[in-house]
C-alpha cells in the first residue's frame, strides 16, 4: 500500500483514516477471494481498480474462411497477461480445461483445420500472472459463414438512405462474396460481387448490402409460379433462437428486397412454411446506374434495411450473442420473370433448412 500514500504533509487523524479504509477494503475483498494474496497483487497493479479476477474479454469479433476462424478481442480494466481458449462442436466450453484448447494470444487466436458448416463455439479466459481466470466471454463462429455486428451503435446513428457512409457502420466487419458462390453461375456472365454488413442498436437490427452488377433490374414481373426472387435483390434469413432446426421454426423470418422503384419486398416466418408476417420495415436503396435499362452498363446498386427488434421477437441483441444468419443474392439482368443467377450465402445453404445457415455473432 505504500506506493499509495499521498506525498504531501497530511494531517495524522486523514492519514490513519485513509489507511484504515483502505486496509478494511483489502480484507473484506481477501475473505470474498480463495485466494488473497492474488488479490492483493492485482488490486496493487491496478491503480486502485478492484481486481479479484481479470476483466472478461470484450468487442469480439471473427472472420472465418471455409476451414479457418479467426478472432479478436479487448482486455478490460483489470489487467490480463494471457487468455485461454477452449473450442467445441457441441457448446461452450463451461471451464478453462474442457473442450479442445486453441492456441492463443493476449487478444486473438487462429483455430485451423475445421469444418466449412459445422458450429464451433469458443469459450475465452483472461489469464492474471498468477494464472486467476476471467468468465468465459463467448463466440460462436461458422467456417464460412460468420458475420460480425462487432458493437451494439446509438440509436439514431444510422440514417437509412441506402449507403454505408455512416460512421457507425465503420465498426461493422463487410462479409464479401463472389461469383463462384453462386449457383448456375457460368464463366463470361456478369460476375456480380459484393458484401453485406450487419449492426445493431437496442430498437433495430441493420442489413446492408452492396452488390456490383452490371444491369439493374427489377420489373416486378412476378409469374408462372415464381416470385420477388426473380428480379435483383437479395434473400435474407434470421434464426433468432440459433436453434439451427431442420425446417423453420416460430422465431425464424424470411425477408425478400429488391432494389426497384417501387420495391417488390416480401415477409415471412414460420413455423413450416414461410407464413404471413408484415413487419414494419424501413429500407433505403442507392442504384449506380439506370434501373431497368439494359442499354447502358450499370455499376452497382445498395440497399440498408432497419428491422424492427420486436418485429424478430426480441426485445433486445446482447453482446456475445448468436443469431442464425444467412443471406442471398438474386441475380436478374433482363425483362421477364427469370433470375439468371442464384448467389447462396455459400454452397449447402437451403432456404427452407435453418441447420444449413450461418451466424450473426454480436
Ligand atoms: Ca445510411
Ligand atoms: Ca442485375
Ligand atoms: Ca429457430
Ligand atoms: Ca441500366
């Protein structure tokens, strides 16, 4: 304690006072914890932080290729040398020695060699100097198949006009995707790509997505059995309950946008077959390039849609949180009713089969 007393004169009645306080303090936290010499050690290197344990790892966030994620993560307030991660296909590791351990650093690991589809969740401990362990923080990651809405914004932070321009969108990781994700997809077509991004504030969950694309179109042309996924746009799925069930479920949506003048939307959920379901939705759409107009060469067009929360059944995200997540591009470039191309999330994915989605991990 000595470090802490003040340099200047103090009266002797301040001085023991203070000491007293604060020797009490020490005492009253050393018989909370096992272990106080621990204790004492951390609330010394903690500039008078509290510290019985390392703060809990916070603003995750992952990125994952087919076989491969990787993450990052803050230290907090009470200081931390090292984490341990813990890995496993059938929930999170409930302590620091099951599941499967992933090397790691202070604040990231890169865990290699997994399975495009499968769920891998992570538990993640800070570690003290003297091996005194956080709560777990916890991240759910789908090879291929994870999106990140790294931090709740403020409300009111996003103005849906159809660009990501807003400041509040920077924090949000952009998932990308290419022509060779799509279906029926062959080599000289027009080879759309682009990305999605995700975020949240405590009313609304956020969709973004850009696709770069050559013909705009969007006729609304709705017939011979088909639907609103024959124009451009884009599919967009929630499992809110990350229940991955073989067929919807009653907190699973389905949404249908395309960026027409007027847009042909569509809203559905389940259980079973997607049903009627009229959230209040709000959507902005950008188009670079001349909506159906197939003599000129378009750039790309943009969409950002606000859900509701209560809409998806929930009256709030949390930090840490896995929703079941997927998306879609719709791919049309002529008059008519026929998509040319089909662009799933990634190969596997089934619309009407939540197991086959991927995650939104908050
Ligand atoms: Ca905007
Ligand atoms: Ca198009
Ligand atoms: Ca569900
Ligand atoms: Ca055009």
């Amino acid at each position: 304690m000595g470090q802490r007393l003040p340099s200047r004169p103090l009266s002797l009645s301040g001085y023991c006072i203070g000491c007293f306080v604060a020797f009490m303090a020490l005492v009253g936290c050393a018989q909370y914890n096992a272990t106080p010499g621990v204790y004492g050690l951390a609330l010394l290197a903690n500039s008078g932080a509290r510290c019985s344990a390392p703060t809990r790892a916070s603003s995750l966030s992952a990125t994952t290729t087919n076989t491969t994620v990787t993450a990052q993560f803050s230290t907090g307030a009470c200081p931390a040398t090292s984490s341990i991660v813990r890995r496993s296909t059938t929930g999170f590791p409930a302590t620091v020695s099951s599941g499967t351990l992933v090397s790691s650093t202070l604040t990231g690991f890169s865990d290699s060699g997994l399975t495009a589809g499968t769920v891998y969740y992570y538990s993640i401990f800070l570690s003290d100097s003297s091996g005194v362990t956080s709560s777990a923080a916890n991240l759910s990651a789908i090879p291929g198949k994870t999106v990140v809405a790294p931090a709740q914004v403020a409300n009111g932070s996003i103005v849906i006009d159809g660009s990501d321009s807003d400041s509040a969108w920077s924090a949000s990781p952009q998932f990308s995707f290419s022509y060779a994700e799509a279906y029926g997809e062959s080599a000289g077509a027009d080879n759309p790509s682009g990305y999605v991004r995700l975020a949240y504030d405590s009313q609304y969950f956020y969709f973004f997505i850009k696709s770069n694309d050559k013909y705009v179109h969007v006729d609304g042309s709705v017939c011979c059995g088909q639907g609103q996924w024959t124009d451009d746009g884009v599919e967009v799925f929630f499992d809110m309950g990350f229940e991955r069930a073989t067929s919807p479920d009653a907190n699973d949506f389905h949404l249908i946008f395309t960026p027409g003048s007027p847009a042909f939307n569509w809203y559905g959920k389940g259980p079973g077959a997607w049903g009627a379901w009229t959230p209040t939705v709000n959507s902005g759409i950008l188009i670079n390039g001349t909506l159906n107009n197939e003599t000129d060469t378009d750039t790309s067009w943009s969409m950002e849609v606000a859900i509701p929360l209560s809409d998806l059944g929930v009256s709030s995200i949390s930090s840490g949180q896995s929703i079941g997540f997927t998306f879609w591009l719709n791919e049309d470039d002529t008059v008519g009713h026929a998509a040319q191309h089909w662009y799933p999330y990634t190969t596997g994915t089934s619309s009407s089969n939540p197991s086959t989605w991927g995650v939104a991990q908050f």
